[in-house]
C-alpha cells in the first residue's frame, strides 16, 4: 500500500490535541473588523476545537496526524 500524502493547506491550518480533537483558528478576524462588535472580536480571539463533523473532514486530510 502506498504512502498517502498529507494536504498542505490542512497541516498549515489545523492542530491536533492531545486527546485526539482539532483546533484552528477563527474565522473573520482578517479584515472588516469595524463593523463587528467588541463582544464578537473578543470571543473570537486565539483558536476554537472544530465540531465532530468538521474534524472528520479534516482527519482524512492528515492521514498520520501533525
């Protein structure tokens, strides 16, 4: 069986944790911030796990993890 390849774009962005879960960065923190409010830049900040649903997506683009 040959060696599957990792996606780049995946192990640029995505973290495993220790138990297994994924951890990325949050979305619309980039540009356009002015018209978002403190309440949402503030809960937004550093990174958040993904759901289940995403992180199953995102396994199968990290066949041997980070």
């Amino acid at each position: 069986m040959p060696k599957l390849k990792t996606k780049s774009g995946a192990k640029k962005r995505f973290k495993i944790t220790a138990t297994g879960k994924i951890k990325a960065g949050v979305a619309g923190k980039r540009h356009r911030l002015l018209s978002h409010s403190a309440k949402y830049i503030r809960q937004n900040r550093g990174t958040k796990v993904m759901s289940e649903a995403d992180a199953k997506i995102i396994k199968t683009y990290l066949p041997y993890g980070l």
